[in-house]
C-alpha cells in the first residue's frame, strides 16, 4: 500500500518584490508572474513539474458539459504526483470559451495560469496573494530589504507638515558643519523623499524604486535604505521623484 507523499509547503516563500501590478484604479490586480512562479517551484520543490492530463481526443483540452474547455494540471515528481487541479480556459475578460473557438494562445494562456493556480492550491505558494493576506518582504541575499520604509505603503492620508516661518533676522556668523547639522540636513531630505514616494510611487512602485536605489548603491546593511544614503544620494532620489508624474488618486 503506497502512502500519499509530502507535498511541498511553499507558504510564505513569495516576497513584495516578486508582486507585480497590472491594470489600474479599481481594475489593478497584483500577481506574480508565472515565470516566477516557476523559478520559485525549481528552488524550493526541486524535482516537482507540472504536467498537463491528456482528454479522451489524446490532446490537453477537455471538455466540459456547457461546451466549454478545461485543463488538467498535476505536478509530478519521480512516482509521485499530486492531486489533478482543474482550470478552465477563459478569455481576457476571465469568461470560458466555447470548445470550437479555443485557440492555442488561449491553451497556452490558460496553462500559464493554471500552473500559478495549481501551485497555490497544492503547495500553498502565493497562497497570501489569493486570500489578500498582507505579503512579508524577504529580507535573505537575493531581495533588498525594505521593511523599515513600510510606512511608505501606508493607505491613511498623513498630515501635512506645517512649515516654519521664521523672523527676519540678520545673516548669521558662519561656522563650520557640525556632524548634528548633517544630521538634521540628512534628517530633512529623508523627510523629503518619503513624501515624494508617496506622492510619485504606488506601493509596488516603491519597493522597487527603493530596491533599485539600493542596489545601485550597494545599500547592504540591515535597515532603512533612506538613512544609508549620502546627502549626495538623498538629494540625487529626490531630484529623481520629481521629476514623476503626481499619482492619480
């Protein structure tokens, strides 16, 4: 009597960086894209594959009893294979085609998701993304971490700072910089540019741009990306938010 395998638990191993957004307003939609989802699968269930079931006609399209079609799809590894998870083939609008007018783009397609699909129902990958669960951001070699500027996805409207408005006063005796007027001069610019990546960047937006930057720069340690620029760095970004479009909200 065979035993049913241990199927690979995939849960938790996507970051916000391998989120991608398509579409926009109230039509936007995050996903990962099935090439990822692929390269994800290779790495952490190396030797599982998907696999599509043939129908009656020996060929992958099977069809359903209103005339449309479906695919099979298993992941097999050796002897072992898992459950068969079904996925119909549907046009962009997310209808199913009729039998007659499936096309091999509309096959392939539909593959591609269904694999993303079977993935997260069988291995739990992406399961976050499906349910709307909040996605963790990785902080291991291959992401930049960018937990610390979480407060940049933030969905409140933050109150406007209140600028101060100072008396004339006459000019003042120049000293040199001191490490605390940097300090605030950093402290300023970083204040900055969070306000203009709010402004420019939606939330996937930012975590790239901040990844970008990052890497540009060899940002390495642990932390805030922000406080591990330069002045020269700082301004640099800021220059580069606005130069961007304002959101649309």
């Amino acid at each position: 009597m065979s035993s049913t395998p241990v199927y690979p638990n995939l849960a938790g191993v996507i970051t916000s960086a391998d989120i991608k957004q398509k579409g926009t307003g109230s039509y936007a939609a995050d996903y990962v894209p099935w090439a990822k989802v692929m390269q994800l699968i290779n790495q952490h269930a190396n030797g599982w594959l998907p696999e599509l079931i043939t129908a009656d006609d020996a060929g992958y399209v099977h069809k359903a009893p209103d005339g449309t079609g479906y695919l099979c799809i298993q992941f097999v590894n050796g002897a072992n294979t898992t459950p068969i998870w079904i996925y119909a083939i549907t046009d962009s609008r997310n209808i199913p085609i009729p039998y007659d007018k499936i096309t091999s783009r509309n096959i392939t397609d539909s593959h591609r998701r269904g694999i993303c699909s079977a993935a997260c129902g069988i291995f739990a990958l992406a399961y976050a993304l499906w349910a709307r669960e909040e996605i963790e951001t990785s902080s291991n070699a291959e992401t930049v971490e960018t937990q610390p500027e979480i407060q940049l996805q933030q969905t409140t409207p933050r109150v406007a700072r209140q600028r101060k408005v100072s008396a004339p006063t006459t000019e003042p005796t120049k000293v040199a910089p001191s490490a605390d007027t940097e300090e605030n001069i950093k402290k300023q610019l970083i204040d900055q540019c969070v306000d203009l990546i709010q402004d420019k960047l939606d939330r996937i937006q930012q975590v790239a741009w901040i990844a970008d930057k990052a890497t540009k720069w060899d940002l390495d340690e642990n932390g805030s990306k922000l406080a591990q620029m330069t002045i020269d760095q700082l301004t640099s970004c800021i220059d580069d938010l606005n130069s961007k479009p304002d959101l649309k909200r």
